[in-house]
C-alpha cells in the first residue's frame, strides 16, 4: 500500500481533530486530577511504520504504552506513548503522592497501572470521539494493553502484525499542561493506525484525497 501524503490543510483539519480532542480530555483530566489542566496539538504528521520507532525515541529509551483496538466502523489500532518519567508525573498528580512510582520493588505497582488506564481511556476516547464526530463514524475504544519496555520493543510487539497490512502511522503530538504558573508540564505522541480500508473511508469522510 502507498504511504499517505497530506498537503498543509489537510494536516490542519487533523491537528483541529487533535485540538478538539485534546480540549475534551483536558477537560476529563482535570475533573481526575482536581485541577486546571490545559492539552493542545502542535503537530501532527503521517510516517510510515519504519520510521515510527525514529519518530518516538531512541529504540532503547523506556516507555510507556497505552495500546487500544480501535472497534466499529473504521477498525484500527490506536497508541498512547509516554516516557517513564511523565507517566509518573501522571501518576502522581492522581494519587497526590509526591514520591509514587511505577514500579513497586521492582514489579509494577498495580494502583499506578490502574491510574494510566484511566488516563490512556480518556485520551483515547476523546480523540476517536472528536475523530468520529467530524467523519460521522462510529469508533469506540477497546480495554486498553498497557506496556512497560523500550521503544522498539513496545512497537515491534504491539505494532508487529498491524505492519503487514497498513504503511501509515498519524502521530499526534500532545502536549499536557498545567494551568496553575508553575510550567510543569508532559509530552506524549497519540498514534492512531487505521487499518486500510478504514484510513480511506476516514479520509473520505473528510474531504481528503488519498494519493496513491
């Protein structure tokens, strides 16, 4: 399958997608972390799988991923990818305890694995709703995967069969916030997978060509 070109515009209808996205899970943190959270979209931009792992980070860098089955419609995967340090960051803000951590004697602790579901749902959900929103399809979210590895090994894993059968990867960039002046604040990527019929049945719904 020939990967996916977008011109300015049309990156500009998905970071839009993004923003609004973004704006509802803000909206949902901050009611789970009992203050003002702001979320926003600086990018957005289409790779191809072998160039995912380059995109997120080093291939032995520590991550953290929320991985969901994307059902309805417009089957696919989709991806919440954060770094150790801002999950726990996350984390913390949830339990209000300054000193929490993923890993309890060196086994994940299952409160903070609790806690990132809630967050990988709400992030989750709230793109594929504004995503489904725009193109009038319906795209619900399975129980999310969540993995603790390296980078390559949290694709290779998670992404490995998807490969086979779809080139193109939209990467959203998320940006978390919080709104209090202290410019404490997260990075993490949304990736959403579309499976091929479903990326141009998407695209179509939104006025955008797919280039072959």
């Amino acid at each position: 399958m020939d990967s996916l070109e977008l011109t300015s515009d049309q990156k500009d209808v998905l970071r839009e997608i993004g923003n609004i996205g973004a704006g509802n899970a803000a909206t949902a943190l901050s009611k789970l972390l009992n203050q003002k959270i702001e979320m926003k979209v600086p990018s957005v931009s289409i790779v191809n799988y072998d160039e995912l792992v380059e995109v997120i980070g080093r291939p032995e860098e520590t991550i953290v991923g929320l991985m969901f089955r994307i059902q309805g419609e417009a089957p696919g995967t989709a991806c919440f990818l954060l770094k150790v340090e801002e999950a726990e960051y996350l984390v913390r803000k949830i339990t209000n305890d300054p000193d929490f951590s993923l890993f309890d004697n060196n086994k994940e602790n299952e409160i903070a694995i609790s806690a990132l579901h809630e967050i990988g749902n709400i992030v989750t959900g709230t793109y594929l709703t504004a995503l489904s929103d725009f193109t009038k399809i319906n795209m619900q979210p399975s129980v999310p995967y969540l993995g603790i590895d390296m980078v390559g090994a949290i694709l290779i894993a998670g992404l490995m069969e998807l490969s086979q059968v779809t080139d193109d990867a939209i990467i959203i960039d998320t940006e978390i916030n919080q709104n209090d002046g202290s410019n404490e604040g997260m990075k993490g990527n949304f990736l959403l997978l579309p499976d091929p019929e479903s990326l141009i049945k998407i695209f179509t719904a939104l006025g955008i060509k797919y280039y072959e």
